[in-house]
C-alpha cells in the first residue's frame, strides 16, 4: 500500500515564475525559501510521483461541460499553456495507474469525478511543480477543481472529498511513497472592482487554522462569503482537501507574504508524511 | 441573448488569439453567436464595465483585459465604475 510521504499547499500566483522579480526581495525570499525547504523534503522522503489538486481556469474544461472535480488519466501531460510563464513547454510524466485507481475509488467512496484524457497542465499546476522539480521528472498525477464558478462544492465538501483522496492513495499498491499537493489560493481578487487587493486577515485567519488542525471555524463558511476573501480565494479548497486526507494534522506554516506585486497572498504549508504523524501520535 | 453566448464569444475570441502566438492579430468575430445589438457593441468596443456588469465570468474579464494589454491600473478603474454595490458583508475573519 501507498504511504503519503509528503504533503503541502503552496500558492500558485503565475508572477512566482513569469516575472518573480517584481515582489520586493525579501518577500520573494521567504517565499521561495519555503518551496525549497519543501523541495529538500521531497528529496528526503524519496517520493516516487505526486498527486497535485488545483482550480481550473478554463484550460481544460468551459461553461458548456465544467466539471467541479477531474482527474487526468494519461501517461504524460502538456504543461504548461501559458506561453509567457517561463516554464519551458514540456510533456510531463504522470502515473496512469495510480489516477486511475484514485478515480474508481473516489467513486466507490461516494464522489464523482469526471474523467479526464488530454488534461493541460497550466500555471496552476506548473508554478509550484516546477519548484518541486525544474527537471519536471517526477510523475504528477493532475487533478482539476471548480474553484471559481458556482454553484460550487461547499468547504465541507471539499473536506469530504480530502477524506476520501487520502483513502484512495493509501489504498494504491502499484507504489510505495506517494506526495499530495495543493496549489492556489491564499486570497486574490481576479477580473473584478477589487483586482489587486489581498485579503490579509482571512489569510492569517486560514493559516492559523491549518497551523493548529482545527479547520471547523472555515468549513462552518457558507460559499457566499467565502468570496468576500476573493473570487479567487476559492482555490483554499484544495488546501482543505488536502488538510482532510492528512487527517487534519497541524501543518507548519513555512511562509506568508501578501505579495501586491503579484496580487495575491503567498503561503506555503507543509505536513508531516504518514510514518511521522504516526510515530508522533 | 444570454450571458453564455457573451462568454462564448469572448472565449473563442481569447483561444483565436492564443492561437495566433505572434501572427497577425484576430479580429473579434461576432457572427455566429446570438448576441443582442448592446451585447454585439459592448464586446467589440469594448465595453470592459457593460461586460461585467452583464455578469461575464471574472477569469474571462482578467484574459481580455490581458489580451487587449491592459494594466491592471488600466481596468480596476473600469470595474469599479461599473460595480453599483460597493457594500461589503461582514466576515468572521474581520477583527475590526
């Protein structure tokens, strides 16, 4: 069976590649500095391939068939679409096994993810990706969200269906050390009359909660106001999928920084991997 | 007619462009999507405020405004004159 060795959130703001050297210096050093950090544990742990949760954004899926949760299926996957990324194109390796053992045990666990062949990986995937591996080797296993478009998946549902990826990961036999990540968020504000504010106060407010593994005050928000924080805000559903399927462990706040230049809240959180938790408890 | 047809309008718009990488540059195609005559004015003018306050998805409005290589200095003013409800609710993460 699988063990999930590594797990973190990590905001995918797309200036963190195409233009990083806009956020004042320090800012983009703590940032970065995190995602290393992380970077050093994936090496650590010896993860063998990784399974990445993130918001589309009308890459893959638009309003005449949006899914609110996808897996890519495939072998490999294109990524990323945006030319001026500065990310270089490339083909990137997935685990067809283990996505599609995630689908068929999603589903038999209650959820009901679209299936997906042909999935582009964008910046919502490729930003924090590529800081985990620039050689892009390591296999990811992609998996869309609605995060922007409602009606949409509660919070608590979000949690739920966390629950319910974390079981099917664990389940999997075909490899033994597996990485979760989320990527998006923390808040932002994208195409509306408040572009470029940054909610610090739901950020902090969030990441406490994740800090000390008690989210019931953030699953307790209705959607509605979910997106007072931000349109684009929403994406903290993946880092709430992820905070369910590690069993709502704390995880270590490594950075946050409400980064202007980049419109958008910068955080990194990263988990224990299961053996740790365990040997903790 | 309907919002989606805006959307799908502006949506094709947007992928004829990516599409385009540095050729010659697309011009907005109306035909083919059935749009009201303020619909057909407000996306080839364009109208960025008319075009959100009919309700355009957000990530749509960010794309076309990158695409017609606006800053966001340039469009945050033309949200905010087309935004009529300023009023924020209260949040439980707001300590003042």
């Amino acid at each position: 069976m699988a063990e999930i060795v590594m797990a973190y959130s990590a905001s995918h703001a797309p200036m963190m590649t195409a233009d990083p050297g806009s956020a004042p210096r320090q800012q983009a050093e703590n940032f970065f500095s995190a995602l290393e950090k992380v970077r050093d544990t994936a090496k650590e742990t010896g993860v063998q391939a990784i399974v990445m949760m993130t918001g589309e954004h009308f890459t893959n899926f638009f309003l005449d068939g949006l899914p609110q949760i996808a897996v890519g299926l495939d072998e490999e996957h294109l990524g990323p679409p945006e030319v001026w990324l500065q990310v270089p194109k490339k083909m990137v390796p997935s685990h067809a096994g283990l996505a599609a053992h995630i689908t068929e045990s999603l589903i038999e666990q209650g959820q009901q993810p679209a299936l997906s062949h042909g999935m582009k990986v964008d910046h919502g995937f490729m930003t924090v990706y590529y800081w985990l591996d620039p050689t892009m080797e390591l296999p990811m296993v992609p998996i869309v969200l609605n995060c922007t478009t409602p009606p949409l998946m509660t919070t608590k549902q979000y949690w739920d269906f966390g629950v319910a990826i974390g079981d099917a990961i664990r389940s999997y036999e075909g490899l033994e050390r597996v990485g979760l990540v989320a990527g998006g968020g923390l808040s932002h504000f994208v195409g509306e009359p408040r572009v470029g504010d940054i909610d610090e106060e739901f950020d902090r407010w969030f990441l406490d909660q994740l800090g000390r593994g008690d989210l019931s005050e953030i699953l307790a928000v209705p959607n509605d106001v979910l997106m007072e924080a931000g349109n684009g805000t929403g994406e903290v559903r993946a880092w709430i999928a992820l905070a369910a399927a590690m069993h709502s462990a704390p995880g270590k706040v490594l950075a946050y920084e409400a980064v202007y230049e980049w419109i958008n809240g910068m955080g990194v959180v990263l988990y224990e991997g299961d053996r740790q938790a365990a040997a903790r408890s | 007619m309907t919002l989606y047809m805006v959307q799908r309008c502006l949506f094709d718009h947007l992928r004829r462009l990516e599409a385009a990488g540095d050729g010659p540059r697309p011009d907005m195609v109306t035909d083919g999507y059935k749009l009201t005559s303020e619909e057909r004015r407000a996306v080839t003018e364009p109208d960025i405020g008319a075009i959100y306050r009919m309700g355009v998805h957000p990530v749509i409005i960010n794309g076309f405004c990158r695409a017609l290589g606006y800053k966001r200095a340039d469009y945050r003013p033309l949200l905010q004159q087309a935004d009529g409800d300023t009023a924020r609710r209260r949040t439980p993460w707001q300590k003042s």
